[in-house]
C-alpha cells in the first residue's frame, strides 16, 4: 500500500507529517486549553482549515471549468468547541470575494460546489457548518 502521509510523533504533544509526494511538512500542536502551547495548528484547527480550503479549490475550479473570472477570494473560520466529548460543534466559515463581477448564475453555482465539496460531505452530519457568502 502507498503511504500519501506520514506523521511522527515529536513528543509535548506535537506531531510532525510529511505530504510525499511533495516532502511539504507541517506541525500540529495541542491548544493551551488542551496541554498544549497552542505554537501551531492543533489537528482540529486542519480539519476547519480543510472545509474551508476545500470550498475555495473547488470554487475555483469550477470557475476555470465554467469560464468564470475568479476575483480574489478568501476565508474567515471560526470553529466553536464542546468539551463532553471534546469535539468541534461548529464551523462558521465567512468566504469573501473581493472585487467580483459575478452574476447571481455565476454566484449560485459557486455557492453550490462549496457547499457540496469533498470536505463537507465528508464531515459529521452533527458538526453544524455555518458558511456566509459575502459577495
């Protein structure tokens, strides 16, 4: 079996994961409120990092697909924790498009690919995803 990601163990509750294909790295650490010294991405920081890179990669390809001129396009995540069982609750995710010239066509069919991206079909149907286009 091919291995796409292989994360280590550092110790003080960080792990270390290596993309192979690209040998691009990154650390994860525990938040303070968790042990942790909250240094990097905790693992549930990426999981709402994914959901809203997700969103904004499939956008943009749909907008290549669709001859869609992509403005500038960016993310604001806020991800709400519950603490028995320790888990995310929520995921609201504000996506601004800056500077965009795109018709209600062009707006509904994006908002449709983002909302229906791997990631978030992919999620729990409890974590409550709450995603505000501003356009």
């Amino acid at each position: 079996m091919s291995h796409k990601i292989e994360s280590n163990y550092l110790g003080e509750f960080r792990v270390s994961s290596t993309h192979i294909a690209s040998n691009t790295k990154i650390i994860t650490d525990a938040p303070v409120d968790n042990n942790g010294k909250g240094e990097s991405f905790s693992p549930t920081d990426l999981v709402a990092t994914a959901l809203g890179t997700c969103m904004i990669t499939v956008m943009g390809i749909y907008a290549e697909k669709n001859g869609i001129l992509m403005p500038n396009v960016y993310s604001r995540i806020n991800k709400i924790m519950t603490s028995n069982p320790r888990k995310i609750s929520k995921l609201k995710i504000e996506i601004i498009f800056e500077g965009n010239k795109l018709s209600e066509k062009e707006k509904q069919g994006l908002k449709k690919v983002a909302l229906n991206c791997p990631v978030a079909n992919s999620l729990h149907a409890d974590l409550q995803q709450e995603i505000e286009f501003i356009f």
